[in-house]
C-alpha cells in the first residue's frame, strides 16, 4: 500500500524536468516537497499521480505500475489538488463536490460525501454559490473539498488513498492554512498518504514527517524536518543568506526564520484590534 | 449569488410540451393553411386529394425535418462548446458544417455518375457529410490542440477559416458542376429544409440514432472536462477517448443533416446557451435540453421561413441568422459580464 517514484526521470525540451529522484509514500504519511521556483516539485507531483509518464525510472501504486492502472481505479486510490483550476463553468460549490465523486455512488451517498467534504474545508454554507463568485482562496478550498470527496469511497471501505496536494495553502489566510494543513494531517492519521508541494518551510517543518527538497530536479535532501532543515542547506538550495532556526522545545522541529527577520526582538504588547469580525 | 436549478423531469416535460405545440403549429400554418381541425380530422381535409398531400408528403417531412435538424444542431453545438471548453464553438461557426458540405458535394458531382441513383447512391450523400464533417472536427482539432491543450482563442479563428475554405471550395465545385443536385449556392450557404421528404428522413435516422448512443454516454466526461483536461483525467475520465466520442457524435450528427439541408447558422451555438442560463452547465441537462429546444427554434424559423414572403420560401438560414446574430452578439455581451473568458 504505497506510492513509490523509483528513479525517475522526466526530460523537458530543454532541460530535465527531474532528474532520478526516487521516494516512497507510505501509508498514514505526510511528505512535504520543497524547493525553489522551477525546482520540479510540481513535475514531481505529475508524475507520482499518474498525469505523466516519466521518461526513466518507474511509479507504481500499491505495487502496480501506475500507467497499468484503468483510471476509474487509479481515481479512486489517489486524488490531487493542481495548482490551478481552469474552470469557468457556472457550477455551484455543491455540484463543483459532486464531480468529483465517480459513479457508481447512491445519490443519498453523494450528498452525504459532498456535504461532509465541504464541512472539511470551512464551505459548508456555501453549497449553493457560484464557484465563480467565491474568491480564490474559497475557490481553492472548494477544489480541495472535491479532491476530498474523490477519495472519501476508498476511505469509506478501509482502503484510504493517496492525497497529492501542489501549493494548497498558497491563497489561504493564516487561520485556513492551518486548517489545510489539519486536513492533511487528519487524512493521515486514518491512515492515508499525503504528497503535498508546499513554500511556506514552517508549515513543511511542523507537520511533515519527512521533507524532500528538490533543487534544479534532483533531490537536494531527505529525511525528517530537524535533519533536512539546516542553514546549509537552505542556503545552497534557496539562495538565502545565512538563516536562522528555532527549535521547538518539544517537538524538536525546526523553525526557520530567514536572515531578514532575523533581528527582530519578541514583544508581548497587546493592542485590541480595531478590525472585529462582523 | 446563491444557485437555484429547475429539476431534469420538469424542464425536459416543459420543453417536450413546447415542442410538441409547436410541431403542430407548424403543420397547421402554411402557404396552404388545415387549421387545427383540419389536423385533428384528416378525413374532412382529405376530401381534398391536393391539401392532404401537401400535408402528408411535404408539410410533415418538412417539421420533421426541422425538428430532427435543430436537434441535431443544437447538441452538437453543446458537445462542442464542452470538447474545446469554448462558449462559441458551434458547427457553423468552426466550418464543421461547411466541411460537411463540401463532402457532400464532392460526392454529389464527382460520384454522381457511377454511384447512380440507387440505394448506393442515396446513402453515399449523408456519408459524404459525415466524412467531411469528421475531416473538419479532426483537422480543426489537430491543428489548435498542443499537448493536450486546446487554445479557445484558435479554435475560433481556425474554425472561420476552415470554414471559408471548405465553402470556396464547396463555391468552385458547384460553378465546374452542372448537376442539377447542387443547383444553387443558396442552398449550402444558407440552408433550406424545402427539400424534405420522408425517403431522406428515413436515410438520416440511423446516423441521429448512432449519434445519440455515442453522445449519451458524453454528459459526465464532459462535465469534468469543464475542470481542464488535467482535471478530468486525474478524476478517473477517459480523456482521449471521450474526445474521440465527442467529435465523432458531432459527425455523425452533423455531415448527414448538412448534407440534406445545408449550412443553418447559429442554432448550435445559441441554443446551448439559451439552455444553460436555465440548467446550468450540468450536460445531463444541456445536451436533452439542447435536442429539444433546438428543435423547438428551428421549427419556429422554419415556420417564419414558410409564410414571411407567400409564395417564396425564404431560405431558413436567412431567418436563423438574422434572428441569431443579434442573440449571439447580446450573448457575447453578457458571457464578457460574468467574465468567461476566451
């Protein structure tokens, strides 16, 4: 029950893309992707659900090659959040859910998958907007409520698939990141895989269980936070001076604070916000 | 913006009502007018042996061949705009139609003499339709599609072009030709259902029927095509193969039907629309409800095609056009307000 890159390669038509990175996927596992602009970690996250076929090397799901899989079967083993939708149609949030719950399913059971999905991501009462209307942070977390519900049968028979998610808490606020970055935790802990690219290093230090970096398409690093997350290698991967890091006390996760910030001293003044929410 | 839709059963019971009046609004109004009663007691009008034959062998085919036409159009147009995810697509506006024409008139003036007039020779035209259709979805599809991305912008603007060629092309053949079944230019550039007869019904039947099984099966792929190809694919959709589907159901509705009534504009791609603003873009409703609305406005031109200039029968084209060119631009407008983009 794993998702496993061995060696992969995929050539562009200028440069490779990727340049044999291997990594496995277990399950009940978040791997967070990191790596500067162009790095390949979206190139990566192509070919492990399947969208491309990788020029050397192999992917394979559950021991299967992944191009040997019919695609009802591999839809409902693995899902993933792109990083951009191109939809334009005028669907609502609710009907947006249900596309990605493949038939056969009882529409009793789709409604039920749809609404639990949306409750998930913070959307609940929005099932009957326009997903045009909605910004792009809803949007965003109405794309990962359908991606959500595409797994939810495998989930629902004991058999939870892989969640592949490229920058998914890229428009989210402070408060949904962390909700984003739950879910993932929350689908890993039932014992589903998570493969998600992502920028921010602190969210990737704090809840990842393993960090890869990828640099010009190959594999710069990989292992836990505190022994990926060093200033040489942040250096030498990111092209930032010389940052800082914290560790948690008692997580013993790091917390990378870049060399601009790194001057600043804590305050514990409180000033009562003038912004409340409505 | 909160969403409200109407349910499957009552749109299609209330377009299928629509259609339905219609049908029989147009068989009662014409040139030779039977009235309600007429219809309803054939007896009394078949007292006179003239008016019952213009009922029976030309009025009839003639609706029937509006309704199945407009159908035919107006899905296609809806498979269409779903397969290139671009609001205009349509088969007279991307030269699909045109291609259809000129495949029926090459076989018109070039198998003419050996294919004769027998059974061969009836089904070859419907077939040539199908191919040339088949051969401007295919090319048109090859020419704006990289990698598996389909450029909306280019789909258009090749399409027109296509279209241009095929129908010059379609124009030489019918100067160089001097028989008499491409007797006029109108006709393929405008359109006409005056040569309905039950004979070409019965020769379009089998390919609406081959076309409606191959489309039925289209409504969920392409709803999750309306996500991106990418999209589509990583939700377990056949990609390839329902586009393949797509493009053929749009042949095989299209090149027969083009080839019995010529180029008719603007059914396909208002028609879907016009549904759409009432469904929403779910395509197990837009494509029934395409069928069936455009048979209802296609009837409808027919009719106006009719009686607008006793005795002369205006080619339906000319109506569609001009009653869909100002829908079409008015839908530009308001498409550019909700921002779909091109």
């Amino acid at each position: 029950m794993t998702l496993r890159l061995d060696a992969v390669s995929l050539h562009g038509r200028e440069r490779p893309l990727l340049d044999t990175v291997s990594l496995t996927l277990h399950p009940g596992e978040i791997v967070a992707v990191i790596g500067p602009n162009g790095a390949g970690k979206s190139t990566l996250l192509r070919l492990a659900s399947g969208l491309a076929a990788p020029t050397s090397g192999t992917v394979s799901l559950d021991g299967t090659p992944i191009g040997d899989l019919p695609p009802e079967r591999l839809a409902a083993r693995r899902a993933m959040l792109g990083q951009d939708s191109v939809l334009r149609a005028r669907f609502s949030v609710g009907e947006l859910v249900r596309l990605g719950i493949r038939p056969p399913c009882a529409p009793a059971q789709r409604e039920a998958i749809a609404s639990e999905a949306l409750r998930r991501v913070g959307l609940e009462a929005f099932a009957g907007r326009d997903v045009m209307s909605l910004s792009g942070g809803e949007r965003q977390r109405a794309h990962l409520a359908r991606v959500l519900a595409q797994l939810a049968p495998s989930m629902h028979v004991g058999r939870p698939g892989f969640l592949l998610l490229d920058e998914p808490i890229s428009a989210q606020d402070l408060a949904r990141q962390r909700l984003v970055m739950d879910i993932a935790r929350d689908h890993a802990r039932q014992g589903g895989g998570c493969l998600m690219v992502l920028h921010d290093l602190n969210w990737a230090a704090s809840r990842a269980d393993r960090i890869l970096v990828l640099n010009h398409g190959r594999t710069c690093a990989e292992g836990a936070p505190a022994e990926v997350l060093t200033p040489d290698m942040l250096e030498t991967a990111f092209d930032i001076a010389a940052p800082r890091l914290r560790i948690h006390v008692e997580t013993g996760r790091p917390f990378v604070i870049p060399h601009d910030f790194a001057r600043f001293r804590a305050t514990t003044e409180r000033k009562s916000a003038s912004c409340t929410s409505p | 913006m909160i969403i409200r839709r109407p349910g499957f059963g009552s749109t299609m019971a209330g377009l299928s009502v629509l259609l339905l009046a219609t049908g029989i609004a147009a068989l009662a109004i014409g040139a030779t007018g039977f009235g309600l009663g007429g219809l309803l007691h054939p007896g009394s009008a078949g007292r006179d042996d003239v008016a019952w034959l213009v009922l029976s062998q030309i009025r009839a085919p003639r609706v029937v061949l509006a309704a199945l036409t407009g159908a035919a159009l107006a899905t296609s147009g809806a498979v269409m705009q779903g397969l290139f995810r671009n609001p205009l697509a349509d088969p007279g506006l991307i030269g699909v139609s045109s291609g259809a024409a000129l495949g029926a008139a090459i076989v018109i003036v070039a198998g003419g003499a050996w294919l004769g007039s027998g059974a061969m020779g009836r089904w070859a035209v419907p077939v040539g339709g199908m191919a040339g259709s088949l051969a401007s979805t295919a090319l048109l599809y090859l020419i704006t599609t990289r990698e598996g991305v389909t450029s909306t912008n280019l789909v258009i603007l090749t399409g027109v072009a296509l279209g241009a060629f095929a129908a010059a092309l379609t124009g030489i053949l019918i100067f160089r030709a001097n028989d008499t079944a491409l007797r006029d230019l109108t006709f393929w550039t405008m359109g006409s259902l005056a040569g309905a007869t039950w004979t070409r019904i019965g020769l379009l039947l089998p390919f609406l029927l081959a076309a409606t099984i191959l489309m039925a099966g289209l409504a969920s792929p392409l709803n999750a095509l309306l996500l991106g190809e990418t999209d589509a694919a990583l939700m377990g959709y056949r990609v390839e193969r329902a586009k393949r589907l797509a493009m053929l159901g749009v042949s095989v509705a299209t090149g027969p039907v083009v080839a019995f009534v010529g180029v008719i504009g603007f059914i396909g791609v208002v028609v879907p629309h016009l549904v759409r603003m009432v469904t929403g873009p779910d395509h197990r409703l837009v494509l029934p409800g395409s069928a069936l609305l455009g048979a209802i406005l296609l009837l409808t031109a027919d009719t106006i095609a009719r009686i607008i200039a006793i005795p002369a029968d205006v080619p339906v084209g000319v109506v569609t056009a001009a009653i869909g060119a100002p829908l079409f631009v008015w839908l530009l407008i308001r498409l550019h307000d909700v921002d779909v983009p091109s």
